[in-house]
C-alpha cells in the first residue's frame, strides 16, 4: 500500500535530538512526524519560503509562532508561515507527538 | 491568535455535499477539514498538479487511490499525488473528520 500508512507506525524518539520522519513527500510538499520527548524543543528558527503547518495528535507543548506564544494540546493546528520565526517546546510529562506538512519540501 | 486553532471549531455538515472549510492558506499550501456524513463521498477526481493528504481524526471510510482501495479509520494517513485518480465515501455510522492539506493551493 504506497498511500496509506497509520501515524503510529512513524512515532520514534531520539535521545539527542527529537526524532522526525517523512511519511509522504513530493516537490511541491512533505509530510512527516516530529516527536519530541519531555523537554525537547525545536529552537527558534525560520523555513524561507515554506510554510509548516502542525496538527498535534498527542501531548502538550508551547509553541512561539512570531510574537504570539500559545499552550497546545491535541487536537490543534499550528501554523507556521514562511520565513516567520518560530518554536516549540515539549512542556509536559509525555511524548508531543504532530504530524507536520510543509510545503514546498524542504530537499 | 492568528497561527493557533482547534479542529473541532471547523468540522461541519453540509445534507447536499460533503463539508469542507479553510483554516490556513498561502500560494504554497492550503489547510482545511474535509466532513462527510455517512452516505457522502468525494467521487473520483483528479487534482492536476497538486498533491493532497489526509488524516482520518474521526469515523471511518473506504478511500481508493489509484488502484488501491483501503478501509480507514482515526490515525491514518492517506496521499493522493498529483494526477492520481481518487475518491472517498463515508462507509460507517459517524460522521468522518478528516485535516487535509493541498500543495499548492487550489486558489
């Protein structure tokens, strides 16, 4: 089955780093996971050009998109726009785990 | 809150069609929800050019892709490339939610 595939199967973790996959992708978008473990964080920085856009499926965080800084939890859509600056951290006790589109991808 | 939405604030009906509605669009990407009450499909279709994806949060429906037909239900992913035949019917007894993100945006 090359279109179906169960997010759960993509969930992982990194003790360095928060783990990321790509479930999806062509030229014109990826689609993928970013998981981050308690305390993980992606720090602040931009995609030129791409937009990112979250959907949060487990977990609770706080992300920083531009000059707005909001708790999330599941069931959210975060936005990250082109070229504007953002962040999130993990600041629960579980696993964040979010299906992530951006587009164009990033290759 | 520009960047920050819930999901649940954007699932719909419609009796005459399936729901669909916008949360975030740019020339590169457009984000939205896809809602079908049982009985309601998306027919076979094409989208020239532009990739779409889905992700099942609620309900349960037979898509196919191409030659590939599967059952699905909350958690999984579906990728419908650019050019590739596909369609969609609701085949249970709830309504089914699904994220979707198209790139580029259809606008």
């Amino acid at each position: 089955m090359r279109y179906f595939t169960d997010y759960r199967d993509h969930v992982g973790s990194s003790p360095t780093r928060f783990f990321k996959t790509t479930l999806f992708q062509s030229p014109r978008i990826l689609v993928g996971m970013d998981c981050l473990e308690p305390g993980q964080s992606q720090e602040a920085h931009v995609h030129t050009g791409r937009d990112k856009c979250y959907f949060v499926i487990e977990g609770t965080g706080t992300f920083t998109i531009g000059e707005e800084t909001c708790k999330v939890s599941e069931d959210m859509v975060v936005w990250a726009p082109a070229d504007v600056i953002h962040s999130v951290v993990n600041t629960g006790s579980q696993r964040l785990v979010m299906l992530i589109g951006m587009a164009p991808e990033p290759g």
